[in-house]
C-alpha cells in the first residue's frame, strides 16, 4: 500500500509557499494513480494549540484552506480531505504517544524552537504547542501513511515521528508505518522565502501572496519585493543572491533558457528590476488565474464544500479507528473486546 498524508494549518489562507513546497505536489502524486490512498488533513486542533483564544477565525479558516485545496486540484473523488478535530482517534493515539517521548526531546526540535522564539511565548509554552509534533505522529500514522510530502521546516517533525514509530513498534510489536518525507525536487521550493526576503514566507509573519490575491495585489506585492539594495542604476550590476524576484522565478517559471539569460543580463548590468518584475508578475498570474477562477466557483457552494469535508471526515475516522484499534490491542488496553 503507499498512502499520502499531509495537511495545513488553519491558521489563514494558503499562500504560494504552501503551493510550491507541499499543494503542487500533492496534487501531481494525486493525479499519478500511484497512490492507493491519499488522505489531506486541515490541521485545526494543531491551529488551536497557538490560537486558543481565536477559534471563530480557526473556524473562519477551514473554509478558506478548504477553498484553496479545491482551487488548486485537489479533487475529492481521488483524495481524502477531512478536518483534523473531527477525528477523535488522533487524540486518543497522541495521548498514548506522550508516554515514549521526553519534554527535553520536545524542546530539541529546531521547528519548534523556531517557532517559540518567533511566537515571543517566552516561558508561557502552552502544553499543547510544544507537543504538536506528537500530535502530528498521531496524524501520520493513523492513516498508516508512508510517504508524506511537505516544506523542509517540517523534517524535525518527520523524524520525531519515525522515532516514535520505531519506539511503539519496538515495545508493542510491529504495529506502525515508519513514513517518509517527501520534499519538493527543485530546492528553493523546499523553503520559499516571503516577499520581505525573509527565510519563510509565512502566514504568521505576514510577507506572504496568497492564492486567493486578486491580480492587482499580487503585482503591488512583486513590486515592492526585496531585491537587491546595491543595483540603484539600469547599468549596475546587480546580484542574485537573496533577490527574492528571482529566487521566485526559479521557483515558478518553466522557461528555466529565459530565467538563465536574465539572471546573466542582471549581473552584466543593464536589466532593470521593474522589468524582471513585470515579467514575474505574468509568470505569477498565469499560474494563479485558473486557481482563482476555480476558487470563485467553489466560494459560490459553501454547502456542498462542507459536505465534500463531511464526508472525507467521515471515511479519515473509519481508517483512523482500525488504526487505534490495534494500537490498543497490541497494548493490551482492549479489556472489553
Ligand atoms: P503558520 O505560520 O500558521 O505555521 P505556515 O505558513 O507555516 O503557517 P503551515 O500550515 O504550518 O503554514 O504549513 C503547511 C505546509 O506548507 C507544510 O507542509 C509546510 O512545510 C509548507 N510550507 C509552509 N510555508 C512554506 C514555505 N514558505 N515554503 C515551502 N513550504 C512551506
Ligand atoms: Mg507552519
């Protein structure tokens, strides 16, 4: 069997960082056939453990990323998508899965450190966050998934999981799939930077374009893009590295000849950033046109969104109770059976 799963946070609208680091893919290995299953989460409990005291726009959110997955080609027919809180079994499984981690091993994770130091908690760590990473083993194997593709911020995750894994299998026998990373081919997807130039586009640091921009906002976003501070004139040579208009068409133009040739013109001198601009704002827009355009369609039909959630909700539970089942079985916690 080979089984995807994978997720996001509803924390926001999906922006183009999600796109080229974990939805392009998703939906290409969706469209391959080669999976038996595929299983897309919207990771609202894991949302809650760092927005506890905004749940009506968590809540606001799993529409939006709803919206933003059937925009981009996730096709329900083919895929499982289903709403992380509705699951109670994942709860269950992270509970058990608390017992073989350590707090300190917790407190390694370098995304999560990451993330405590961006989000100022200071010493006010809710419990919830610093675990999420069990949690998301709990998401992971649930669906005994082995192939799990996401953006390189999420490889401690990937291998806190296997070392939980390998941990259950190694006192309860061999109940868990040790899963994979799947990370994006080309490199500067793995990561892509926001249009501050800043490592991570990403919605809590707010330097993101979303899916959902309409095209006047997305060229008002490239035009303001960090580029390079020292290319004042037309004639400077300019520099490539951390000029975020570039990282960006390596990331998403296909004409990889053109890319080659204006990165040459740029560093010789003479190419202005205004034009290097105008020509990323077309890339961006014929990549995001038909995305809009299918989002439109789907805003108009909340309800059977809803119910497309409903139903894949209701297939995850099915799966992810056979899951606990042996879990608990192989735990010997099963007394009534
Ligand atoms: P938040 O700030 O709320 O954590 P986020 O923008 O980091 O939001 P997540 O929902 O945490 O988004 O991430 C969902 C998926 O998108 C993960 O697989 C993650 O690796 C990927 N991802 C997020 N941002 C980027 C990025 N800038 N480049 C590549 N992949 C990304
Ligand atoms: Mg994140």
């Amino acid at each position: 069997m080979k089984t995807i799963l994978t997720g996001d946070r509803p924390t926001g609208k999906l922006h183009l960082g999600h796109y080229v680091g974990s939805l392009r893919e998703r939906v290409r290995l969706q469209n391959s056939g080669e999976f038996d299953k595929i299983f897309i989460m919207i990771a609202d409990a894991q949302a809650l453990t760092d927005h506890a005291g905004t749940p009506a726009a968590v809540r606001e959110n799993i529409f939006n990323v709803a919206l933003d997955y059937l925009a981009v080609g996730l096709d329900p027919a083919k895929s499982t998508l289903f709403i992380q809180s509705q699951v109670a079994e994942l709860f269950e499984l992270t509970a058990y899965y608390m017992n073989v981690v350590t707090v300190a091993r917790l407190e390694r994770n370098p995304t999560v450190k990451n993330e405590i130091a961006q989000k100022n908690f200071s010493t006010s760590i809710p419990a919830g966050f610093l675990c999420y990473p069990i949690s998301q083993a709990a998401d992971i194997t649930a669906f005994d998934a082995n192939i799990v593709p996401v953006g390189e911020d999420q490889a401690p995750m990937l291998e806190q999981t296997r070392e939980i894994v390998r941990k259950m299998n190694e006192l309860y026998g061999e109940i868990l799939v040790e899963p994979d990373i799947l990370l994006p081919q080309n490199q500067v997807c793995r990561r892509l930077p926001g249009i501050d130039g800043k490592a991570k586009m990403s919605k809590t640091l707010g330097n993101c374009i979303y899916l959902s921009d309409d095209s006047k906002t997305v060229a008002a976003k490239v035009k303001d893009m960090y580029t390079d501070p020292l290319h004042i004139r037309v004639s400077d040579p300019g520099h490539l590295e951390g000029n975020v208009v570039f990282t960006y068409l390596d990331a998403f133009c296909e004409d990889k000849e053109t890319v080659a040739e204006m990165k040459e013109h740029y560093q010789r001198g003479g190419l202005g950033d205004v034009k290097v601009k105008r020509f990323l704002t077309e890339v961006l827009e014929d990549i995001l046109t038909p995305i809009r355009n299918r989002r439109a369609e789907y805003e108009k039909n909340p309800a059977e969104v809803m119910k497309m959630l409903k139903d894949g909700t209701k297939v995850a539970r099915e799966k992810a109770a056979e899951v606990l089942g042996r879990v608990k079985r192989a735990m010997k916690i099963n007394y009534f059976d």
